[in-house]
C-alpha cells in the first residue's frame, strides 16, 4: 500500500541546512537527502533508508535533530514492508 504523506515545510528548511553543513554526519545527510526526496507526494523511504532510521531511533548517539528527520523518513515508508 502506497504511502502519501509528505514532509512537511519546516522539516524540509531544517532537511536543507543540514545538507548545507559541511559539519553534519553522512547519517544525518543521507536522513535529510530522503526527507527532501519525499517533499511531494508519488516517493516513498527505501528500504535502506528505513533501516538506517530505524537504527537512529534505536541509538542514544543522535542528535535530536538527525531524530526528527529519522522519523519523518519512517512515517512516510512503505506500510507493507
């Protein structure tokens, strides 16, 4: 089953700066690179992007921030996987 939700403005802004920083991990880069994908509907999280957030909200080593975009990028994942 399809999944339509999108990200939102405000996580898209904060999705950008990220990309923008040179400091920020390739965690948090490749969390934001997805959220941004998902701007418009008809995209949906990868499989490997869905683990990878998966292990981001497990652990206690990320950033609130690099969090956020981890469960955005889940809630918008294939619900059948």
């Amino acid at each position: 089953m399809k999944n339509t939700k999108v990200t939102s403005p405000s996580l898209a802004s904060q999705a950008g700066r990220i990309l923008a920083d040179s400091s920020a991990s390739e965690t948090a880069k490749s969390l934001a690179a997805s959220a941004l994908a998902q701007r418009s509907s008809g995209h949906q999280t990868g499989a490997d992007i869905e683990a990878l957030a998966g292990r981001v909200l497990d652990s206690k080593k990320y950033s609130d921030e690099t969090k956020s975009l981890a469960g955005s990028v889940l809630s918008q994942s294939n619900k059948a996987r």
